[in-house]
C-alpha cells in the first residue's frame, strides 16, 4: 500500500489566501447582495503597463511566424532578461551580480517554497514571527519543522523571531543558531523594513554563524525612504550567505502573468559545494522556464518608457498606502507600515482577536482584510490591509470601516 507524506497531515488547516477566500465566498454566497471589497490578498488591481503590452504584443507575433517562434526557453531563463536584471537591479545599484548567477522562474511564491529542497533536512530554519507563510509551511512539508502545537500556533523545530511594537517589527538576532534565515524586506505583512547598517548586521551575523539568508525582496520597488537597502548585495559580505528572491508581481502587476527570479552567487557555499551548482540542477530537472512571450514582458519592465509607466503604478498604490494609513489613524487606530511597503498592519480594536475583526470587518463593513494570526502567533490582534486595491475602492472600504 502506498504511503501519503505525512508530513502534509501535521499543518495546521488550509493555506492562509485558501481559508480566506473559502470565507468570502460562503459569505457572498450568503449575502449575493452585499459588494464585497477586497483589501485581502495582495493581488494587484491595475492593468499592465502600455510598455509591458506592447513588448507581449511583439512576442505574441513572433511565435506566430516559424523564423522566431521559440519552443523550450533556457534552463535559467532567456540572456536578453538576465541581462536586464543584472544592470538594472544590480550593477546600477552598486551590487556585484553576474546574469549567470540570475535564475529567471515563473515567480517568487514558487522560488521561496522550492528552494529549502537544495538544503539538509537536518537544517532549523529561522523566521520572522509574524511572515509570509510558505516559508514554513514548505518546510514542514519537508519534515523540516517537528511538531505543530496548536495551543502555541507554532512548531517545535522553528526558530521563532518575534517582530513586535517594540522592536518596530525588525527582528533581533536570534539566541539559538540557525541554519537557514528567511528575512522579507520590505516586509510581507507589517509592512516594516530594516536600514542598511541594520541589515549588514544580518549578513556579519550569517558569515559568522555559517548561515544562509533567504532574502525576499518582493516588495523593493515600494521602498520611498533613504538608506533603505533595495537589496541584500548592498551590504558587503552577501555574495557568501545570502539568495535573494525578486518578484515582477508587485512592482510591475504580473500577479497573472507569473514571472520572478532568484539570485544565487556563486560564491555561496556549503564546503566545496556550490549552492548555484544544486540550485541549477534542481531548476533544469524540475523546470522548463517561464514562457518566451512573459520573459520578453519582463524586459520591458526595465524600458526607459516601462520604468516611468511602473513608477507612475507604484505611486498609485502608495498613494492608496497612505489614504488608508492617515484614514485609520484618524479614526485612532494604531498603524504601522505603508511607507516603503504595500501594506498597512494595524492593531485590532478593543482586544479584538485577528479573525474577530476579519469577521467584523466582512459581515458589518463587507471588506476583507487579513488577519495578522494568520501569519504566526505574534500577529495575534494585528490586521494587514493591501493597498493594491483601485483608489476607489480603497476610499470605499474606509468610508465604511469609519461607519462600523
Ligand atoms: C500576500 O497577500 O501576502 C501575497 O499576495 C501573497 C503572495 O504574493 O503570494
């Protein structure tokens, strides 16, 4: 008889968005009548930019025609987008970061939850507490995180980085040693993000400690403020501890399209062992590129005339960041985040739990948004709202949150 990973049986529930979006069909499928708005998921609302068309437009024809019509991509994606990457988010940054060091993938949700495969199962992961989800949950699909303690919400094998008020939602170095760091900046959910200096003290502390850092920098296009680090090869040192995940979802609305990367050095090792070296293998045996037409979409994400179209993009959704943020702080809510982020996390009213205000906010307001607990047991009676959301509904949501 055939055995199930059972590694599977030990999480807790469905997958966050999953439960989520069961609660708001059963609600609307309750109440047909009530509009419904969205501030949940952070899935973009705006239309590809006019350069991102135009360049799919290019690529739709060009597979219409035997002489540049295009099968299989490479393994690690088309030269013509490395390349663009490695000038654009690297070598005008000042970072040192080859395109062969460039794995282009079908997104960055994908690439955060593949890439624990390339390590020991004996290795004990670090996160932020609260953090996006699939960084622990693909663990413990490995097995790589003991037990779950449902009383807790947290597993035995995991090293627990509380990010609070008090620490302004940056995490401190941890007391035990980790293998593997997964650090989001800006941060998916609090919405909060580290300073330069603060973040070399990760990398000193991960070449110290012979850790690695799985830097998620989805959220980089959203960052406003100086000295905020765009991404983790800007502190010296990176290049031996750290990967970084980027995503084209946020910054430029491929959240349907699909398209991310991830950057391995090739100084990054394990002994002798490259971590590039599995990383490839694992990506040419598991994978077949992300489409010829998308990749030719995210080169023009980097476009003079698709550089200034996703600045104006950005700029709209901070603006909807900052509508909401000084809306919720005028009505005494406390608020954090939607400076450098998309996200606004906001502390429940009255010692609400996180999914009593979710229920609240759904049934009297019609608006979702999501609960903090949802991302780890710090996030208890903390809320996350998406400012990807049009400037219409965003005013609408907050017009009815000012009437609950
Ligand atoms: C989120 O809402 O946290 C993100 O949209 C999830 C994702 O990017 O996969």
């Amino acid at each position: 008889m055939f055995k199930v990973n059972d590694n599977y049986l030990k999480l807790p529930g469905s997958y966050l968005f999953s439960t989520i979006g069961r609660k708001v069909r059963e609600y609307k499928a309750a109440n047909p009548e009530k509009e419904v708005i969205s501030l949940g998921i952070g899935d973009v609302t705006q239309p590809l930019a006019p350069a991102i068309i135009e360049a799919l437009h290019g690529a739709v024809d060009e597979m219409a025609d035997a002489a540049t019509f295009k099968g299989y991509a490479p393994d690690l994606g088309y030269e013509f987008l490395r390349n663009a990457i490695a000038k654009n988010d690297y070598a005008d940054r000042g970072c040192e970061i080859a395109a062969d060091e460039i794995f282009v993938s079908d997104g960055a949700k994908c690439d955060s939850g593949n890439i624990q495969e390339i390590f020991s199962i004996e290795n004990k992961i670090a996160v932020c507490d609260p953090v996006y989800p699939v960084y622990v949950d693909t663990n413990a699909m490995a097995g790589r995180t003991g037990t779950y303690h449902t009383a807790t919400g947290m597993w035995s094998d995991v090293i627990y980085m509380p990010c609070t008020a008090e620490n302004h939602f940056t995490p401190e170095l941890p007391k035990e040693t980790p293998d593997i760091i997964y650090l989001c900046f800006p941060n998916n959910p609090t919405g909060a993000t580290i300073t330069k200096d603060q973040l070399q003290v990760w990398v000193d502390y991960a070449n110290k400690v012979g850790a690695v850092i799985i830097y998620d920098a989805a959220y980089e296009a959203y960052i406003s403020e100086e000295n905020v680090p765009h991404s983790i090869y800007e502190c010296v040192g990176a290049r031996t501890c750290a990967i970084e995940l980027k995503s084209f979802s946020k910054n430029a609305g491929f959240t349907g399209t699909r398209l991310g990367y991830t950057v391995v050095p090739k100084d990054l090792k394990s002994g002798d062992v490259m971590l590039h070296s599995l990383w490839a293998r694992r990506h040419g045996t598991k994978y077949n590129g992300a489409p010829y037409i998308i990749q030719k979409a995210g080169e023009a994400v980097y476009s003079e005339a698709g550089k200034e179209q996703l600045k104006a993009q950005v700029g709209y959704y901070m603006n909807n960041a900052k509508t909401i943020k000084e809306g919720l702080q005028s009505m005494g809510y406390t608020v954090s985040g939607g400076v450098n982020a998309p996200y606004i996390w906001l502390k429940t009213p009255e010692k609400m739990t996180s999914w009593e205000f979710f229920d609240l906010l759904l049934e009297k307001a019609n608006v979702v948004g999501t609960p903090g607990s949802g991302f780890g047991p710090s996030g208890e009676g903390y809320f996350r709202l998406t400012a990807f959301g049009t400037y219409e509904n965003t005013v609408a949501a907050l017009e009815r949150i000012r009437n609950l």
